[in-house]
C-alpha cells in the first residue's frame, strides 16, 4: 500500500504538506478547493503488511476525519462520494484504481551502502 504526497493551501499563511491514500485526495480538494490541493509525484511505500482496509471501514474512518459541514451535518466523504452503499461502492472502486496503479508502477530498486565507493565513503 502507497501513499501520495500533497500539497494543501488552507491560505496565503499556511500549506501543509502531507502523505495521504490517493482516494482521500478528492475530499481535500473538496475541502480546499481544486486549485490548493497539489498532488506531488512523490509515493511512501507503506509496511508490506499493511493491506489495504475494507472499504466499509474506510467510509467510516473518512467520514470521522474530515467531519461533517456545519449547516446540513452532512459528512464531507458522504458529499464526495454518495450516501450508504453507493458511497461504499464508489470508494471500493476508487480504491481498486489506487491498487491497480501500484501494480502498474515500476519497482524502483536503491542502493543500500556505497561503501565500495572510494569517494563517497
């Protein structure tokens, strides 16, 4: 499991950068608005162990997140992504895009140790 690196601007004083899963991006932007919300196209790698939640689960841990809108008491991830099952759905297709992209990016291989390397040691 991955997630992406954003960049969001709350105003002209405060940007935050954090790592999120690719299917809470939508409600950021919908949070802050399209323009301050910059995907970067720079990946964590989680725990391999770490799977990817239930997309049941997922809804509710979004919808605690990111509240709800004052007026109407309607959470933000209900607003982006539908009411009950559809929601549910909308998610778990999301989040099917988010793993079909992790298996479609290339595995990036690091060096561990340049200790052969007269110069760098």
């Amino acid at each position: 499991m991955r997630h992406q690196r954003v960049t969001v601007k709350r105003d002209n004083n405060t940007v935050h950068n954090m790592t999120v899963a690719s299917w809470e991006i939508p409600i950021l932007e919908f949070l802050f608005d399209e323009g301050n919300v910059v995907p970067q196209e720079v990946f964590v790698d989680l725990p391999p162990d770490r799977e990817y939640p239930d997309p049941r689960e997922e809804f509710i841990r979004l919808q605690k997140a990111y509240g709800s809108d004052v007026k109407t008491n309607i959470p933000h991830a209900v607003t982006v992504y539908g009411a009950a099952r559809t929601g549910v759905r909308a998610l778990a297709k999301a989040m099917e895009t988010a793993q079909e992209e992790e298996a479609a990016r290339p595995k990036v291989r690091r060096r561990r140790s340049y200790a052969s390397d007269p110069l760098l040691a």
